[in-house]
C-alpha cells in the first residue's frame, strides 16, 4: 500500500510541473514588430513566408497582421521563425508562421 501511495503522489507532482510549464510558455512569449512597424505578419506556413520573403516588398499585403507584443504559444520552431498559436487578442486562436525575428 506504501508502494502505491508513493507512486500516485510521485506521478501527480509530475503532473503538476508539466502543468506550470505548459502556463508558462503561453506567457513567456510575445510577438515583437521590427523596425518602425506596430504589428507582425502572420504567414499561413513557413512556405508561404519563404515565397514572401523573397519577393518585393509590398507582396503579401493579405497577410493577417498580428499587433506588437501580443503573447504567443510557440508549437514549433527552426532556423526561419516559429509556428505560433495568438493567446491574446482579437486573432486568440489563430496559428501561422512568424519570422525569428519577430518571436521574442
């Protein structure tokens, strides 16, 4: 019975840290506008931001922008920017791929 109770207690303070970090991800992380802008295009995926990345300046005004230092959940990330989730705001919900630049 010792046995068992040491395991439950062991496995729900994990739980419980898994918890705390997964609250603090969502808060620790806030989209960042560069240069004198006051938002942040939200691509649809990191293809799409390659393909606008590369063109003049100008092309990808459908972007959806995302306000400066709105909080964000990061799901995913490389060398280009990170696949993020908007927490806050009137975009809560929407995911898309933003610059590495822009992700703080």
């Amino acid at each position: 019975m010792t046995r068992h109770l040491t395991l439950v207690s062991t496995l729900a303070g994990a739980i419980a840290i898994a918890a705390i970090g997964c609250q603090r991800s969502a808060t620790n992380h806030k989209l960042v506008a560069t240069g004198p802008k006051h938002s942040v295009p939200l691509y649809a995926d990191e293809a799409t931001y390659q393909k606008a990345s590369h063109q003049q300046a100008g092309v990808g005004a459908e972007t959806p922008q995302v306000d400066d230092q709105t909080p964000v959940v990061i799901i995913s990330s490389d060398d280009s920017g990170a696949v993020v989730e908007v927490v806050d705001g009137p975009m809560k919900g929407q995911n898309g791929f933003v610059a590495k630049d822009n992700v703080d």
